[in-house]
C-alpha cells in the first residue's frame, strides 16, 4: 500500500525540483512528511503519533499530498526542547493549547528557564588513580570511596574518579594534606550536606509560597508570565547573598565562643600565683 504522504500528486514531480522540497516552491517552504521528520529530527511514526495527540495542527491538503509548513517545524522544535526539559506531553498540549488561545508560550517558556535554572557553576574534575593515590595517599580505601559515592560527590570507574567539583576536591585535598583524615572531612562534608539542603528548602518554600504561589490552578497571562519571570531573576542572587552573609556571621559568632572557651580553660589551669623561685 503507497503512503498518500510520500505519493507524489499528479503535477509535483518528486525529488530536490519538487515543489514540497525544503525551500522550493513559490514564496514558500514547505515539507513532505518525510522532510519534516528529517528536518526535525524525528521518525514519521513520531510525527504521526504527534499529530494523532493534536500536538500538530493538520497539514496543508492538495490533492492526495499533505504538504507542512516551517510553522509545522517550529512547532516539532518547540516540542522537541520541551521534552529535553522534562514535560510530558500532557503538560506540552496545555502549553501548546496556552499559545493558541493567545498566551504567549515563549513567555512562558521563559519563566520556566528562570525558575529551574541551574545555580551552580561547579566545575567538575576528573582524576586517575594515580593522581588520586597522589592527592590522598592511603586514604581513599572502599569505606570512603562508599562514602563520597554516597554524597552525590564522585563517580567511580576503572579510569579513575569524576568529582561534580573541582573547588570541593580541591579543598578536600587541601584538609588532608593538613593531617585531617578523609573519613574525618567526607563526615563533615555530610552534615555539611545536609544543612545546605534545609537552607535550599528555606528559599525554595520562601519563594514558592510568597512569589509562585498563584501559579497552582491558574492559567497564567504572558503579562503575568513576564513579571514573574524578572521577579525571579531579581531574587535569584539574594539567595546567594543572604546564605554567604549568614554563614561567615555564623563563622565569626563560633570561633569567637570557641576561642573564648579554649582561653577561659588555659586560664583556669594557671595557677594564681607565679611559682616562687
């Protein structure tokens, strides 16, 4: 059985003259079902599933042929860049449905890009294992190796150790070589861990709850989309901010009582009176 899609109709020759090519025809682009899926870079059997779940509006008709537009793959990109990020095709319907009712889905496309953003710029390291043996003589045994595999830190093959920051290996190398055991820095490293996620959920609540809260059933306006949008990126760095400012305080408040407490005790332990000669 011959695909009316691909058939050429009577009149379009098929092939790079014809009229349905890529950037052929008169003032217009447009695309066999073939084309498109190549250009977008999908199967037919993907592009057709799309159109069955109305992802895709109906093609132009001539006679047998249905003929798609640059829309058509503008449309299958926007898809495509929606997927990567995770959306399933239900949530891509209603953004898509967003846009054909005259919300703007770019911006709201453009909110989502500001909410989920990444925010660390980690840079991330990988070592072999000699220069791993070299950095952390003796110390990287199958305890501690299950330990920062565990933390998220590091992945392990027969290669070496890929570490998600290079500024994070570097410090821990730098507390070993100070004498302080690996076990003693990836415990620290834990609670560490730990604490920076109940500050995260801190912002993130903060956030939610007093910026995003009216995003939960409601549709949003491209008006609306946009303001949120700065809102975010406004208060992204305060995050930051707010969370350095805290720690160093926090820093200069315990040394202080650690300090104080280690003089208390050397005082304590002098006698009152200087021996007598």
């Amino acid at each position: 059985m011959v695909d009316n899609e691909h058939r050429p109709a009577a009149g379009h020759p098929a092939g790079p003259g014809a009229h349905g090519a890529p950037g052929r025809g008169p003032g217009r682009c447009e695309y066999r079902v073939e084309e498109l899926a190549e250009a977008a870079g999908i199967t037919v059997r993907t592009l057709r599933f799309y159109r069955e779940r109305k992802l895709l509006p109906p093609p132009r008709r001539q006679g047998r042929i249905a003929w798609y537009s640059q829309d058509h793959l503008d449309r299958l990109r926007v898809i495509a860049e929606l997927l990567e990020r995770g959306h399933t095709l239900g949530g891509i319907t209603e953004l898509l449905a967003a846009g054909e009712e005259g919300r703007d889905v770019a911006e709201l496309i453009g909110l989502e890009n500001a909410i989920i953003a990444p925010w660390t710029d980690e840079v991330p390291v990988t070592l072999t294992w000699s220069e791993i043996d070299k950095a952390l003589p003796g110390q990287l045994d199958e305890d501690n190796t299950r330990a920062a595999t565990e933390l998220g830190y590091v992945t392990v093959d027969q290669e070496g150790v890929t570490h998600v920051s290079r500024r994070l290996m570097d410090a821990t190398v730098a507390l070993v070589q100070e004498g302080i055991p690996l076990s003693a820095v990836l415990e620290v490293a834990r609670r560490t861990q730990e604490c920076a996620d109940a500050v995260a959920d801190i912002f993130v609540r903060l956030i939610s709850e007093q910026l995003l809260g009216g995003l939960e059933g409601s549709r949003v306006s491209a008006e609306e989309a946009h303001r949120l949008t700065e809102t975010v990126l406004r208060v992204r760095p305060l995050g930051r901010t707010v969370a350095d400012a805290q720690f160093t305080l926090a820093m200069d408040r315990r040394v202080r009582e650690e300090y104080e407490k280690v003089l208390r005790h050397r005082i304590g332990a002098e006698p009152d009176h200087p021996p007598l000669p």
